[in-house]
C-alpha cells in the first residue's frame, strides 16, 4: 500500500511539504476508512448447500467462475445477458444453453434476491421493500414513480444502518450493522423489477417504469465505496440492466476522500447533503462535518468530475423549522455555491417516531426557495412521497441489530 511511508508523526512534526502532504494524508484516510469499513463486510456469496451466487459478480468474474467449471469463458456474455436482461433466475430456462450445462450450473450456482420479507404501498403510490438478505439482516428500498409520467425512481440502500447519526435522520438512530455487498444492491434494483414485471431490460428510448436509480436509501454510500461501486457498474453495463451513469445518482453526506472518486470511476451524478451553511449548526446536525467541514465539501463539488450546467451537482438542502430556514441562510448558500453547476434540492424535514424537528412552514420553504432561484439556481421542493408508510427520505430503519456472535 502507497501509504505505509506516511505517519501521523510526519504529520504533526509538520517537516513534510504542505501540498505533498494533504495528498499523502488523503491516501492514508482513504486507506483507513477502507480497512474500517473490511470490519463489516457482506457474508459470503455462497448458500448454505455451497452454490454460488451469481449476482453481484462482475463480467470478469462470472467468466472466471465458468471457467473453474471448465466451460468456456464466452459463456458469461451469455449467462450474465439471462441475468441481467431478461432477469431469469431459473437456468432451466435459460433457452440458449444446452440442457447438461443447465444442469451443472443449477448444481453449482444459484441467480439469487434478496427476499421480500414486507411491501407496502402508500396512498401516492409510493412503494416500500423490506428486504431480507441471507444471512437475516434487512434494508429497505423505495420505488417512487412519477406522478404524470410512466417511470420513477428506485432509492436503493447502500448499509443496513450508518455509522453516521445526522440528528434528522431515521437511519442514523441504527448504529451501523453491516454493508451491503454488490449482490445485495445490485438486487435490491433486480427484485423492485420483478415486482413490477419489467424484464427484458427495456432497451434505448423505451420508457421504462423504473428508469433512474438515487443512492438514497439506507446508508452512507462512499463510506461502502468498494461495493457500491462494483453494483453500479453492473447496472451500467449494456448488454445486461443498461442504465445509464446520468439516470444515477449517489447522495453522499460529504465524505470528501471518496467523492474524486466516484466522479473519475463512475462519472455519476453527485447530490450531497448539505443542510446548513455554517460549520457550527453543521457540525451539530451532520457530525461528520467535524472531519470534513463545509469549505472541504465544496471544494470537492467544485472540483468534481463530469459537472456542468447539463450535469449539475444537486445540493440536498432539508428545511428544518426555526433553524436552518432563515432568508440569510438562503443568500449565505447562493454565495458559498456561487458559480457552481449546481441545483438546490430542498426537501422539508420528514418526522418519523421519536425525531425532534419539525418541517419549516410551507411559506419559509417559498421565500427560501426564491432566494435561491433568483440567484440563478434551481430550488424545486421535493414533495415528500410515501410518508404515510415511512418511504420518505430519511424515514428508513430497519429492526436489524449487529450480530456479535
Ligand atoms: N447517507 C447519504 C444518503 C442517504 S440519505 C446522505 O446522507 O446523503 C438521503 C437524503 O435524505 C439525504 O440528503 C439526507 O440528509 C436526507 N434526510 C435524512 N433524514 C431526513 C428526514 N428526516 N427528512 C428529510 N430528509 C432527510
Ligand atoms: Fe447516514 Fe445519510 Fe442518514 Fe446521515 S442522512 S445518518 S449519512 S443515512
């Protein structure tokens, strides 16, 4: 690892070259929130009867699984297009494979999901997954379809937990138990398909029901860089689920590190939740801000790769009554953000059993949002879907605890 020549010694003597050092100090955080995050990792890919699970892997992996089979690795261009085109998980009908080859591969593999343990749809349609995973922990996942239109959004959970405790937030109150793996993200999108009976993957222009993804869920993505990153790809990938990277959206709470990275390895959009414009009030309800406050956060949007004015950074901005609402606080964010590609997304605080807060007034919300428009930003208000079912942003939890056996 680069990383072993850097100790905190040589960083509070202070003798190393300031540039030099903030990079080399960037490699040693993102070496370390690597390893701490190894601590919780996914269970193994492999069921009970020893079958592996195929989902999740990427193409250079499924072909090196048909190979240890001894088949040919061109059979992953074909399996991967069963599993992620047509979303077959049964290999017996797998039609363009020979029926023996069928049969090892149902001895050896499995097309696996997550299984759905509870769905509840609200009143505005919104739909709500309890996903159950294989070793027993749950997440939640959200499909929210357009109002006028035939598509929608699927909000996939990233962690089941966080290790963040952003004081409006219903996950934060559920310490961390593990991450997901690739298998499991990649499944969350995989089983909301199935339930709405959309496979084949709708190819081009076709509309498709679930047509964009938000990293939204459950979690702090970039603090599960690895995995979410191997899923994302698989669901970019053409010849299988083929969602392009500006149909997705990763929504991070500032771990500034990762967020380079996401941009030159995935070239995604980026939303990061902002939700105050001074470090102090920041620092309270986002605590991560203590790391990485916000004059660092911004930096890393302004330097993140791919935005422009047709891929603008969205800025997450939650109106909490009485606290982070004011006319300053609008025109003190215009000019922190001032000459960004960057739309602000107010979302009014979403109460969930036990929260604190209450939601800013719907006309604080508007004199706000004008502010921020007059400045030349977009400000829509993001209309708060499936409350009644706790599916809203920020509602999610799940009663899943860390196993410490
Ligand atoms: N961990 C990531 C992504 C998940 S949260 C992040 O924090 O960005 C998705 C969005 O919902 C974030 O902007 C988050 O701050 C916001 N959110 C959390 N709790 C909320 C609540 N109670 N009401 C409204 N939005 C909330
Ligand atoms: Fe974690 Fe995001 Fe909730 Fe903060 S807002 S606790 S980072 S899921």
């Amino acid at each position: 690892m680069t990383t072993g020549k850097v100790t905190t010694g040589q960083v509070t003597t202070g003798q190393v070259n300031h540039g030099q050092m903030n990079i080399e100090l960037t490699e040693t955080e993102r070496a370390r929130i690597l390893a701490k995050s190894a601590l919780f990792d996914p269970p193994s890919a492999t069921t009970a009867d020893g079958r592996r699970d195929l989902v999740g892997l990427s193409r250079e992996q499924l072909a090196a699984e048909m190979v240890a089979i001894g088949e040919k690795p061109f059979r992953a261009k074909q399996i991967w297009h069963w599993i992620y085109h047509q979303g077959e998980t049964d290999f017996a009908r797998m039609s363009t494979i020979a029926k023996p080859m069928q049969e090892t591969l149902a001895e050896k593999f499995i097309v696996g999901r997550p299984v759905a343990a509870e769905v509840q749809t609200s009143i505005d349609e919104t739909r709500k997954f309890l996903f159950r995973f294989r070793d027993g922990q749950e997440a939640e996942t959200v499909y929210i379809p357009d109002r006028q239109e035939d598509r929608g959004a699927v909000c996939i959970s990233s962690q089941v937990g966080c290790t963040l405790s952003c004081r409006f937030c219903h996950t934060g109150t559920q310490t961390l138990v593990r991450n997901l793996g690739p298998a499991e993200i990649v499944g969350q999108f995989m089983a909301a398909r199935d339930s709405y009976g959309e496979w084949p993957s709708p190819h081009g222009e076709t509309p498709r029901l679930l047509s964009t993804i938000v990293l939204m869920g459950m979690g702090e993505p970039l603090y599960n860089y690895a995995n979410v990153a191997q899923a994302m790809r698989i669901v970019m990938d053409n010849e299988g689920i083929g969602l392009s990277r500006r149909r997705i959206t990763l929504s991070t709470s500032g771990v500034v590190p990762m967020m380079d990275r996401v941009g030159e390895e995935l070239g995604v959009n980026l939303a990061v939740s902002l939700h105050a414009v001074r470090d102090d009030l920041r620092d309270e309800i986002v605590p991560l801000n203590r790391k990485y406050p916000i004059k660092e956060v911004l930096a890393a949007c302004r330097r993140y790769p791919g935005a422009s004015n047709s891929r603008r950074i969205t800025f997450e901005y939650i109106m909490l009554r009485g606290l982070n609402d004011s006319e300053a606080d609008a025109h003190e964010l215009v000019r922190l953000i001032a000459g960004m590609p960057a739309k602000v997304n107010l979302i009014p605080f979403n109460p969930w059993p036990g929260s604190a807060y209450e939601p800013s007034t719907p006309a604080q919300i508007d004199r706000f949002a004008k502010i921020v428009m007059d400045a030349g930003f977009s400000s829509p208000v993001r209309q708060p879907r499936g409350r009644d079912i706790l599916a809203a942003c920020g509602q999610l939890r799940t009663e899943s605890q860390r196993n410490r056996a």
